[in-house]
C-alpha cells in the first residue's frame, strides 16, 4: 500500500513550485487531490487556469486521482466552497497543505497599505479561512485522522529585511497553527508548520543580497521542490498523530525541527521593580546570552548518522 491511500486532500497554490510538487508526489502516494491555484503572477496580478488544470493532467495521466479548483483562498466564501468541492468531489477531507501566497516585496519605510494588506490577506486571511471551514467539517465529521498543514517561511522566523508584510504573514501563521494545534486535537486533528527551502518563482525574485541561503538554482537538485514533499507526506499519513503544534523545516535534504518559543533567561523580584535595579539586571542576565548567540556559541548538535537520517 502507499502511504496515502484513501486519504484526500486539498493543496493550495497548487499549480506551480512546491504546491504542484506536494500535490504530484501525494497523489503518487496514493492521495486524492484537489488542486488549488488561481494562477496568478508572483506578486498577485492576473488569472490563469492552465497550471492547476496542468498538474490535474499529469497526476491522472500517471494513474492518480485528482481535479482542479480555481477558488480564491483569501476570499472567505470562495475557500468555503473549496473545502466543500472535497467534499463533493471525493465524499470526505483528511487533509489540508496551505501553500499559496503572493510577494509584494519592500523595505518598511517604502511599502504602501496596499502592498501590506495584499500578501497579509493571501497567506495569513488565506489560511485562517480554509483552516476554519476545515475545522467546522471535522469538528462534526469528529471520526478520523485530519491534518492541517500551513507553510511558514524562514522570512518569518528570522525577519527578512526586504519583506515586512511576508515576514509578519507567515510568522502569524506559526501562531496561528499553534493555536489550531491547541484546540483542534479533540476532533482527531493535528496542526503542524513547514518552512521549506526551494528554488521557485517566489525566491527567484529575492536579490541574491538577501538571501539566508546559497543562490537558488533550479539545476541544483537540493534546490528542487520536490524536497519539501517527505515531511509534508509523513505529516499528512495517518502515522503521525503524535507530531502537532510544531514547525518543521525542509531544506535540500535536511529535515528539521525547531524549538518552540521558550524562556532562555529570567529575572525575578520579591517587589515591584526598582528601574534601576531593572536595568541593571536586565543588562547583567539577558545581554551575555544576546550577545553569545551574535559571537557563535556553540549549539547541541546531532551526530552525523542522525543528522544524515541514518545512513
């Protein structure tokens, strides 16, 4: 058996990159899709159906199962009627990868309201609808394994110069995946992140001066998309009831985990604080650890067996 078969799923932003990636190997591991993509331009501009409708011929050219939708995540009664086109088109919802977005890209001191709002609506409002009528469906399907899977960014989690509004969209993402992991789970459902790390559309147009990564390149085959998809299919199997509320990075062939947000150091008082004793504590406790982190402190690393997964 593979190890998606007879789940089905919807992923968004499905017609090209990553999201036509996932949706080509989770059809491939025996998942029914429904192939999410309006086909718009990079930075939001324009429709077209053919990329969906593409990646729909090739999954059922290759003997899988899937259809095509050109709902609009960020409008909230189009994403209700892509859950529901699960629904219809395959009689029940195990799984929702959330992966469409936009770029608008500026530094903060240049960017319009509208560039803002833009790529805020599309990753952030986009995910909020399509995780909320999912969960209306699972809360009274209640018998399953569901799986809501979101796409953060390292944009996010390390604060991209050039990309405020990407930056605070997919970092609320993370928060709102944690809250979904919190209240969620009694329906049989699980909530998970992804920042993956692949040569796409989006990245291409990121100068090369903003980069956390080696340059992009499509011929380099740790750059592909197809990268992102083990973590993505294992999250999305019925084996992984156990993983929830978590970040998972997908990079070349590294699979990571990421800790959640915890407290590194803590000062306390028996009264309310003096400010100069606050400063002077503040400055004594939290800068060495500020500012052994900036010189390269050394971190727990795994060994190399399981940091290369075994081999």
């Amino acid at each position: 058996m593979s190890r998606l078969d007879g789940r089905v799923a919807i992923v968004t932003g499905a017609g090209r990159g990553i999201g036509a990636s996932l949706a080509r190997i989770m059809a491939a591991e025996g998942c029914a899709l429904v192939v999410n993509d309006l086909g718009v331009a990079v930075d939001g501009g324009g429709e077209d159906q053919s990329p969906a409708a593409t990646v729909v011929d090739e999954i059922v050219s290759a003997g899988g199962t899937a259809v095509a939708n050109y709902d609009d995540v960020a409008d909230h009664a189009s994403a209700e009627k892509l859950i529901q086109c699960a629904i219809d088109e395959f009689g029940r919802l195990d799984v929702v990868v959330n992966v469409a977005g936009i770029l608008r890209d500026r530094m903060i001191f240049n960017m319009s309201e509208e560039e803002w709002d833009a790529v805020v609506r599309v990753h952030l409002k986009g995910t909020f609808n399509t995780s909320k009528f999912a969960a209306i469906y699972w809360r009274k399907a209640r018998e399953g394994k569901y799986r809501l899977i979101n796409f953060t960014s390292g944009s996010g989690l390390f604060g991209a110069p050039g990309q405020p509004n990407y930056a605070a969209a997919k970092l609320g993402i993370v928060g709102l995946t944690y809250s979904c992991a919190n209240s969620l789970g009694p329906y049989g459902v699980t909530a998970n992140a992804i920042a993956p790390g692949a040569a796409t559309r989006m990245t291409a147009t990121v100068p090369e001066g903003r980069r956390r990564m080696r340059p992009l390149s499509e011929e380099d085959p740790q750059r592909s998309p197809d990268n992102i998809a083990p973590p993505v299919v294992y999250l999305a199997s019925t084996e992984s009831d156990w993983l929830n509320g978590r970040v998972i990075g997908a990079n070349g062939y590294r699979i990571s985990l990421y800790n959640n947000p915890e407290v590194i150091r803590e000062i306390s008082s028996p009264e309310p604080w003096d400010m100069d004793r606050a400063f002077e504590h503040i400055e004594s406790s939290f800068r060495p650890a500020i500012e052994g982190r900036r010189m390269g402190a050394p971190r727990p690393r795994t060994s190399g067996d399981e940091k290369r997964g075994g081999r």
